[in-house]
C-alpha cells in the first residue's frame, strides 16, 4: 500500500514541470482576463470621491453639493493623469458623451480656478457652468453605475441585458442586441458542421477501416495531408476558388450550368464548406481508430447467425463505433465554437461567429470587460458539454478488450 | 615620432572613450510613423534630406496606433520616441490628456504657412487623404456618385464598405440626399442616425465589408464588387502598379489628416521643431506626391505639380471643396454607441 502511494508521488513530481507550466503561462492568465468580466476599477480609481459621496445619493435629480465638490476634487486631482482618461472611455462606453463631459469639465474647472472660502453651493455652481449636463441624474447615474468594484454590466451585456435607471434587469433596445442571436448562430454553425463532417466522414472512415492496410495507408495519407497545412492557407485557398471569376465560377459558366457567376464568397455557404474541410479529419480519425479495433469475425458470425446487412449494421457495427462518434464529434463541435479566420475571411457580416466579436471587444474597442464576458460563457458552453460527454462515455457499456 | 604618434592615437582613443558615451546618453531625434511603403516614402522625401540639410541624424520606428500605446510611453517615463505620427482621434484624445508638447507655431513658420486642417494646438498635419467611392471605369461608365452606389437596381453588383460605423452613416445620408455640409448637423439628431441606418439597411444585402485598405483595392480588382469605398490613395497605387483602369470621386468623399506630434517630455524637442520646420516647406512636401498621393499640409505644397498628380491631390483646392472632413468630435462622443449599433445591424 505505502509503495504504491509513493510511486504515485513520484510521478506526481514528473509532471510537475508540465502542471507548472500551465499554470503560468495558461491558468493565471486565462482567469486574469476573466476576472475582467466582473470587476470594474477604471472609474472608482480615477474618481474615488465621487464614488463614495454618490453612495448616499437617491438617483432622483442631481446629488448634493457634497457631491460636486468631490467631483471638483477629483477632476482636479486627475486633469491630465491616464486614469481620468481611462475612466472617460469607461462612461463613454456606458452613456455616449460622457467622454467629453468629464475632459472638458476637468479642463474648464482648472482654468476656473476655486480660490476664497468655498460658499455653500459654490461647487455645484462651477461644475454646472463647466457643462450643465451635471444637473441630470443619468450622468451620475453612469458614474454610479461604473463605480464597481464588482459589477454585473459586462456579463449582462453579453447576454443583451442591462440594468435600468432603477437598477432592475431589462433586456437592451432591439436595434443594439447582439449577443444572444451570435451565441444562436455559432452552436447552429458548430451543430451544422458536426452533422457534415459525420455524414461524410463515417462512410469515409469506414471505408478506411476495411480495405487492405497498404491502401488504407496511403488513404489516410489523404486525409492527414491537409492537417499539415495552415488554417489560414487553406482559407486563403477556398477564397480562390470560390471567388466570382474563381475556376469555381469558371467552370459552371463554362458547363453552361448558369449565365451568370455565382455569389458564393461572403456567404454562410462558404463559411460551412471551408470549416468543414478543415475539421473532417478531426472527424474520421477517431471513427477510423474504432472501427479498425472490429474484429471481421463478429460480423461474420452474426451474419452466420442469420443477420441481414442492416441488422449487422445496427446490431454489432454502430454500438462499437459509439465511442468513436461521441469523440470526432465533440473535437469538431468545440473547435467549430472557436473558428475565427474562417468566417473572417469568407462569411459576410451576418455571418461572423462569437469569436470575431471577442475579438473585435478586445482588439479594437477596448472593452476588455465585454471581450472577457464573452468568453466566459462559451468557456462555459464548453465546460458543459464536455462534462456531458464525460458522463455519456462513462455510462455507456464497457466493450469487450 | 613613432612613440608621438602612438601617444597621439593612445591621446585619442581616451579622449574618444570619454565622449562617446556622452554622446550615446543624448540619443538621436526618434520619429515614428506607419511603417511599410509609406514609411519609406517618409524617408526619401523627409528624413534623408533633413539629415543631409542639417547634420542631424534621424532614428526611426513604426507603429500601428491606438491612443494606449501612447499612454503607456509616458507613463513609463524614459519614452524613447520624440516626433510621432498619429491619427485626428489619437491627437485629439492624446492633447486632451496631456500626452503631447503644445506646438511652438512661431518656431516653424506660424499657423497661416499651413491649411486649416493641418493646424492644431498639439499637432502639425503631415498627409490628408480621403476616404472615396471608387470604381472599375471598365466596369462602368461615367461618374457614380453615392445615390448611384446605393441604386443596385440600376447597376448590378455588390458594394464595398469598410467594416465600421464611422464613414458609412455619412455616405449613407448623402446618398439619401443629404448635402455635404449638413451630414453631420442631421447625424447629431436621433432621426438622422436612424435615417441612416434605414438607408444601409436597404443596401445590406448588397454589402461585401473591407476591414484593411488593401482588401477595398483588392476587391474592386477581383471584381468581386462593381464599386467601393475606399481610401484614395491606395486606389491610385493599384492603378499605377497594375495598369488598371480605376476611377475614385473627390465629391461626396471624407477627408481626415494625420499630423506630427512631439511625445510628452521628448528631450529632443528643439531638434523635432526644426524638423518640423524643414518637413514644412511646400517644396519638400511636394516630393511625396509621386511617390504616393497623400497630400501636404503645406499651403503651396500643390502649386508646382503636373496636371496627372494635382489631380489626385487631396489638397488641391478643387478636390479639397467637394470633401467632408470627418467629425472627430461627433465620433468622439457618438463611436461607441454606434458600434454597438452598427454591429448589432450588420449580425441581423
């Protein structure tokens, strides 16, 4: 027994060096950028008086002159400093405007300069003659609303949600919801591809498993041959052909199949067609590596036994390629989740998938909040269905070694 | 002598091993700019002449924008760069934030040796350009303008836009009739932004998106799409390249400029003014045109063109008339709700 636990703790330390590794350079990482989706510093740190003067306000009206003395305080401490500016584009998100109001306050109030012994309402007075949107709630309302430090505004945001002048959840105007319908579209996607790539990869695979290992070979080559090519090359490829004077066009122009060419780039046809090349190995390689564990013997004793091909087929051949099913299938499904250059480069603007819009957050409007929400839900989608998977595989009958 | 002259040299090298190190710590004038062909450009026509006029050496870097970049090298202090180029927004945001040296006009031939656009409290302009509708004159003839653009029935095709709110709300109010000067007085109003909208709707299933410039180019070429939008410049230089038989339209089109700014702090910044100074002078700026038909800032920088690239000089007073610069203000303000907007729109 106590051997036994000590060659367990022996390999413990031989896969030390690869656990620490993915702790560093994945798992600190990955939930540091998570992290992002809840937490809210930007505005609280370049406003921190404002923040906890605002704490006491009621949401109806403007707040007290308490308030607009912090407020005058903080512009004046932050005029100038990254973090002002930071927590700008953080209120601009939230309410358009709000940039400038809080730049061009902090500008007007510093050139105003506060001397003398501050009279009673003299702070509400000067920020008002800065920018007299200071009198309406909404603009205190998005200070309050950013004030974090933990918030709910990005995650709700990825589901088409938001939180009202009240505090209540709503669902976002129509005209900006997005999100729902992009998570929609990319399990649809993924659910589409998958079926694809099984009905063409299993006869395939098949065919594989049965022919002499010579020319089993040489076929397998075929399919492992793409796999050795870049995504993006291959990409690159289907937009050639596809193109409107590609050999694609050309040739059905040429057969006299249509007069004029057709539209097949910038379509969902074309994202479906290209993902489902670049997946279909992830597909047959795992159904090839089941069916090729079949013993022909079976299948000849259960046709001996009177089985027709069918029966055969249902009986003895599908249940032992279950595994391999379940397998092929969740690789390309999940991977399919993740597609982001195919769709790029040959879907048109209804047919970008939830990548793209993590990517578009992160890289180009900076709502790292937004980019992180979002990924944590399809982490999430993720992280169900491979537990499903799990659990399905666990149930299913053990087969004969 | 043969001990004299091993003295001298020994003399020398001390002497020598004494300066250069001080001569290391006051590092070389540092502009940054785009990079790739256009970077190029700058250094024939600017930076190699500037250092052959004055003796100053020019250091150089590239970059690819984005108001963060900048805010990181000031607030890390020891920022290596002194003279950078940057977009309308990135100055505007980078003045307002305290990123840039104020401009000393009087020190590169005051506010009026430049055009209006090309002036500002934190930024000297170096090029405009213009975002145009572009075509294939193979394709089709004539003019188009924006309300052609939008008329599918008419001509037949798909249509380029770049992938973004900004630009297409303009285009889309002017090809519904909008004229230039009022796009954005409309756009500042809630109904003008849905006018818009309802507009880009119409043409959306006409729509091929472009993200870079070089996909606008690429797109009109393959044939792909009868006409564009599309940065005017990189039209010209596929034509040129490629012999094609391209057309761009200076009406109705959106100009915007890029300028130098001098980073916060910059140890150099008496050397960045004189070269600014330099990178002033029409004569010099007019060396760029050939070479890539981004337009100087410079008044007079035009006046002693050929008719074939005063044509496409976006400062040429009579493409210049028919232009709309970009708004930065309203975008400032109006960006982000609008991407969201646009985005939902294009993903229905």
């Amino acid at each position: 027994m106590t051997r036994r636990r000590g060659g367990i703790d022996a390999s413990l330390l031989l896969v030390a060096p690869l656990v620490l590794f993915l702790l560093v350079v994945f798992a600190l990482p990955v939930s540091g950028l998570l992290r992002l989706a809840f937490t809210e510093t930007a505005v609280a740190h370049a406003l921190p008086r404002t923040v906890v003067a605002l704490r006491s306000w009621n949401g109806l009206g403007p707040p007290d002159d308490a308030t607009f003395a912090a407020l005058a305080v903080d512009l004046a401490a932050g005029r100038g400093e990254p973090a002002l500016a930071a927590a700008a584009s953080r209120l601009n998100q939230d309410t358009a405007g709000m940039r400038t109001v809080l730049m061009s306050t902090a500008r007007s109030l510093a050139n105003t300069l506060l001397d003398g012994p501050a009279a009673e309402g003299s702070a509400t007075r000067s920020v008002l003659a800065a920018d007299p949107l200071w009198g309406q709630a909404e603009t205190w309302g998005a200070i309050r609303r950013t004030s974090g430090p933990l918030s709910d505004t990005e995650l709700l945001a990825a589901l088409d949600l938001r939180r009202d002048a009240r505090g209540m959840i709503a669902a976002v105007d129509p005209e900006r919801a997005i999100y729902r319908r992009v998570f929609l579209r990319t399990l649809a996607t993924a659910a589409l591809v998958t079926a694809l790539s099984l009905a063409l990869g299993y006869p395939l695979a098949a065919l594989l498993a049965r022919v002499p290992a010579r020319l089993a070979s040489w076929l397998a080559l075929l399919v492992l041959l793409p796999l050795w090519t870049g995504v993006l090359v291959r990409t690159a490829a289907w937009m050639a052909l596809l193109a409107r004077n590609g050999p694609i066009n050309q040739t059905l122009l040429a057969l006299g199949l249509f007069a004029t060419p057709r539209e097949f780039l910038f379509t969902r046809f074309a994202v479906v067609l290209a993902m489902l090349h670049i997946l279909l190995p992830y597909m047959i390689l795992p159904l090839y590596a089941v069916m090729r564990r079949i013993p022909d013997d079976q299948l000849r004793a259960a046709a001996g036994l009177g089985a027709g091909p069918a029966r055969v087929f249902w009986r003895v051949w599908l249940p032992q390629t279950a595994p391999g099913i379940g397998a092929g299938a969740l690789m390309v499904f999940i991977q399919a989740l993740g597609f982001y250059v195919t769709p790029a480069l040959l879907g048109g603007g209804a047919d970008q998938m939830l990548p793209w819009f993590i990517g578009y957050a992160a890289n180009q409007s900076g709502e790292w909040g937004l980019a992180a929400a979002l990924s944590l839900i399809l982490l999430g989608i993720v992280g169900v269905l491979a537990a499903v998977w799990t659990r399905i595989a666990r149930l299913s009958p053990a087969r004969p070694a | 002598m043969i001990r004299r002259i091993i003295l001298a040299v020994g003399v020398l090298g001390f002497a020598l091993g004494c300066i250069l190190p001080v001569l290391a710590l006051a590092r070389n004038l540092t502009i940054v700019s785009w990079g790739g062909a256009y970077q190029d450009a700058l250094r024939q026509v600017y930076f190699q002449p500037f250092t052959a006029a004055t003796g100053i050496p020019i250091a150089e870097d590239s970059w690819t924008g984005g108001i963060g970049v900048l805010r990181t090298k000031v607030q890390a202090g020891d920022n290596p760069w002194d003279l950078v180029q940057v977009e309308s927004e990135e100055l505007q945001l980078g003045c307002e934030e305290g990123l840039f040296e104020k401009i000393d006009w009087n020190a590169i031939g005051g506010k009026d040796h430049y055009l209006p656009q090309g002036v500002h409290d934190c930024g000297v302009g170096v090029i405009q350009y213009n975002f145009v509708l572009a075509w294939d004159k193979d394709k089709f003839q004539g003019q188009p303008t924006w309300v052609d653009f939008w008329d599918v029935a008419k001509y037949p095709g798909k249509r380029g836009l770049r992938r973004g709110v900004k630009m297409n709300l303009e285009f889309a109010l002017m090809a519904d009739g909008v004229a230039p000067q009022d796009v954005y007085k409309v756009l500042r109003s809630e109904d003008g932004v849905n006018r818009a909208f309802v507009k880009l709707d119409q043409l959306k299933p006409y729509l091929v998106w472009w993200e870079l410039s070089p996909q606008a180019a690429q797109l009109l070429g393959s044939g792909e799409v009868l006409m564009t939008s599309s940065v005017h410049g990189r039209i010209i230089a596929v034509d040129r390249s490629e012999h094609r038989n391209f057309g761009i339209r200076w009406a109705g089109s959106l100009y915007t400029v890029d300028s130098w700014a001098i980073m916060k702090g910059s140890p150099n910044r008496a050397l960045a003014l004189k070269f600014l100074d330099f990178a002033g002078n029409p004569a010099v700026e007019a060396k760029m045109m050939p070479i890539l038909p981004y337009g100087g800032l410079a008044k007079g920088a035009n006046d002693n063109l050929p008719p074939d690239l005063l044509a496409v000089s976006p400062t040429n007073p009579q493409n210049l008339s028919q232009s709309l610069e970009i708004d930065d203000q309203f975008w400032r303000d109006n960006l982000d709700k609008l991407t969201q907007r646009f985005n939902a729109w294009i993903a229905k």
